[in-house]
C-alpha cells in the first residue's frame, strides 16, 4: 500500500498531503507512533510515522532534522497534527518537496491510536489476501506439472493469469519454452541486461527498438547461473500479491526443470558408457554394437564425421571437481547449440576430451 492508496481510507478522511506530493507512490510497509525527541533511532525503511509533534512545539528547527533523519533510513512519510506546532515550516515543505518526502497533515479531530490501527488493520488484510493469492497459485502450478503437464503447458497458464506473453530461458540465454511462439528468440540480444540484472527478485528493463517492457525473475536450480521467467510487460515491485504468484510459478519450474535435468543426466551417461567402450573396444560384436545404437538414433550404414576436443587452460592450476564442473559447463553450452546443426549431431565426453 502506497500513501495515495493510504489516504483513501476513511480514517484519513479530512487530511491533506502537504508536501511531497510526487513521493505519494512510496510503498508504506508499517506504521508508527511515537512522540519523543530521539523518535528517528526508531524508524525502519518503508515505516509511516504519526505523531502530535508535542516535543517540537517549542523548537519547530528540529523537525526539518527528523525528516532528514527519516530520508536517509528510507522512510515512507510523516502524518503531523499541528495542533502544537501551528503550522508546518516552510523550509520543511521545501526540503519535503525537493525530496519527494511525503508529508501528511492529519485531521485534528482523529486520535492517532485510530489511525495506526485501522492502518495496520488495512495492511494485514492486503497481505493476508496476497499469502491466500499465492498459495492458491502454488497449488494451481504444482498440481498441474504433478498431472504431468508440461513446462510449456504452464507457461500458457501464468500467461493466461497475468494476460501477457511469458518465456523461460535457461542459464545460457537459450528458449526453454514460450507462451507466444515468436518473441522469445527476440530477448537474446540482450544478455547482457539479464546477466546484470538482480540475481535475488524482479528486475526490470525496456528495450528502444520495440519500445518494450520485460520483467525477469530469476530461476534457482542445482546450477551455479540461473535461468530467467520473463514477463512480456512491466509488473510493478508494489503488486505484492501478483509477486508472490509469480514467485510460485518460478519455484514449480526450478522444481520441474532438476527433474528434467535428471533425466538428462542419465542419459547423457547412458551416451557416454555406450561411446566409451565402443572407442575401448569393449563389445562383444559388431550386432552388439548395432543393437546397442539404435538406443541413441545412430544409422549404421553410413559414415560419420568425428572432432573431437578440449578446453584449452592449465587444469594444474584446477581441482578435479572444478575442472569437472567448468568442462560440464561448456560441454552442456555445445550441446545446446548443436540443436541448430543442419544433421543430426551425437556429442559425448570421455575422459576431459569432448567428441
């Protein structure tokens, strides 16, 4: 809840924004009373305090201090009474104007005790429906990918709750799956964006050749980079409710993604063993050899071509587990891009060579 939305309540009904007009969208995530000299050592960012300013009756000079103080600590806003203090300097609602530092004057007729309540009563509402928001989209989410649907599946169920175009990339910038089959390929030339961005929640950016908003949050798997949900449209950080279900969306894909990811790896494994002792010559016959590759879709009556590779570094200077980790790394970037190949390609590992 923001100051604007605040003031809407009845409670501040008669009670004027006097200063710091252009700050009224600063989101208010608790509100104070307090009546005493050292009130700022108190304050929290995102906190509205209330007050008589009795203890300022006699030096007004102070509150133009206190509302410095509240800047700095990242405060919401200062509901004043001025019953005491008469009126509101002028140098006050200068600095509040400059900073954007919302300043309330408050009905004189309302007890400050009503006004914290029916507050804090307003903003425990609005959270308690974003939780009730959010878990009943966790569940949506989590009993559609348990039915067996796919990613993409729910990709066009987010999409459909939000009404914008959703997209999933992996950590390499590569479409996952889409909610509109032609934008995602659109989002790669901006990697760099993504890779800056904030790694912790939402971040978002526009772009000047489509004049285009996206929201990116982060997806969490075993991997050391994340993947990106990205939101075709600008989702406003103050949406707590519509955060939280987006949140739950990403959780239910970083889940379905390690699933996925298993499957891959026993695969991928599966490949390895097979070309390893084929190059070790380890079967038996040349019809265990044919049986065993129709299990990867390799044609046996015809020739292939064979590269084969390595990473160029000092592994001295690497352990084991960290030269495994960053060969993993690039191999898994190979075989993304040779989705693109104009044939079918077969990538496997043996050893730190990739072939």
């Amino acid at each position: 809840m923001n100051i604007y939305d605040m003031m809407k309540l009845p409670v501040f009904k008669g009670a004027t924004l006097a200063a710091g007009k252009t700050g009224g969208t600063r989101n208010i995530e608790h509100i104070n009373m307090m009546d005493a000299p050292d009130i700022a050592d108190y304050l929290h960012h995102g906190e509205l305090l209330v007050t008589t300013a009795y203890h300022l009756k006699d030096r007004p000079f102070l509150l133009k201090e206190l509302i410095e103080r509240m800047i700095r600590r990242g405060c919401a806003g200062l509901g004043i009474k001025t019953r005491f203090l008469q009126k509101i300097p002028d140098e006050v609602i200068k600095l509040a104007d400059e900073r954007s530092f919302p300043i309330i004057e408050l009905n004189k007729d309302v007890r400050l005790g009503d006004i914290v309540n029916h507050t804090l009563s307003h903003i425990l509402d609005k959270r308690t429906a974003e939780l009730e928001q959010a878990i009943t989209a966790q569940k949506k989410f989590t009993t559609h990918i348990m039915s067996g649907k796919s990613i993409q599946s729910l990709l066009h169920n987010v999409s459909a709750v939000l009404k914008l175009p959703v997209f999933l990339f992996n950590q390499h910038l590569k479409p996952i799956a889409s909610s509109k089959a032609d934008a995602a390929g659109t989002l790669s030339h901006y990697e760099g964006i993504f890779q800056k961005g904030n790694r912790t929640g939402l971040t978002c950016f526009s772009t000047l050749p489509d004049k285009q908003t996206y929201s990116v949050f982060p997806i969490y798997t075993h991997e050391k980079k994340c993947g990106f949900l990205v939101v075709c449209g600008m989702i406003s950080p103050s949406d707590k409710g519509l955060l939280l279900t987006l949140e739950q969306a990403a959780n239910v894909i970083a889940f379905e993604l390690l699933k996925e990811n298993a499957l891959k790896q026993y695969l991928r494994r599966a490949r390895n063993e097979f070309f390893s002792n084929f190059l070790d010559g380890a079967f038996s016959s040349a019809e265990e050899i044919k049986n065993r590759a129709k299990e990867f879709q390799l044609k046996w009556d015809q020739k292939y071509v064979c590269i084969a590779g390595k990473l160029d570094r000092r592994e001295k200077s690497l352990s084991f587990t960290e030269n495994q980790l960053e060969s993993d790394s690039v191999f898994e970037r190979l075989e993304e891009e040779l989705v693109d190949f104009p044939f079918p390609p077969h990538l496997f590992t043996k050893g730190n060579v990739c072939f």
